[in-house]
C-alpha cells in the first residue's frame, strides 16, 4: 500500500507530532495531535489506535524520529507521511 492509499484508508490514523500551538494553526482534518516530547509516555496509546498509523508534522523530521522509536518498541504499522500539508494533499486528492 502506498502512501496516499494508507493515508485514505478508512482504518488509517493520521497523528501529527507538532506542539499543539503548530496543530492548532493548521492540519489534517481528523488527525490527532500526540506532540513528539509525549510520544515516548503514549506508547499504548499508539498500540490501540487500529490498522496503519501515518505520521506528520512540518517537513518529516519529527515524524520520522516518532517512527523510528515506535519501531524500536515493537509498533510495525507505523509511517513517516513527511510534512503534514503533503499528507493533506494526498488525503484530498486521491488518485
């Protein structure tokens, strides 16, 4: 599954790790705000989400240091979907 196929899956949840101030100034619609500093405290949170997790934030940095660390605790349904305005665009303009 690519990308723009995950992130428009019905069972896919969108996480953006900004802070909540970036969050509140723009995102996906329906994502959920979990801040990259609280993700380590969160991890169960993360397991419970069902199907794919797609992460965000500005450019893919902090998304991709999320991904790595759930990996490293066991989480394989995790995705470093970049920035989250990328994630949006594919979100409303599926294929």
């Amino acid at each position: 599954m690519d990308l723009r196929e995950l992130v428009n899956h019905p069972e896919t949840t969108i996480v953006d790790v900004r802070t909540p101030s970036e969050f509140m100034s723009g995102h996906v619609e329906g994502s959920v705000n979990i801040p990259l500093d609280e993700v380590p405290y969160r991890i169960e949170e993360f397991r419970a989400m069902p199907g794919q997790i797609v992460l965000c934030c500005v450019s893919g940095g902090r998304s991709g240091q999320a991904q790595a660390y759930l990996s490293m605790h066991g989480l394989d349904n995790v995705h470093n979907g970049g920035g989250w305005m990328d994630v949006n665009f594919l979100k409303y303009h599926a294929a």
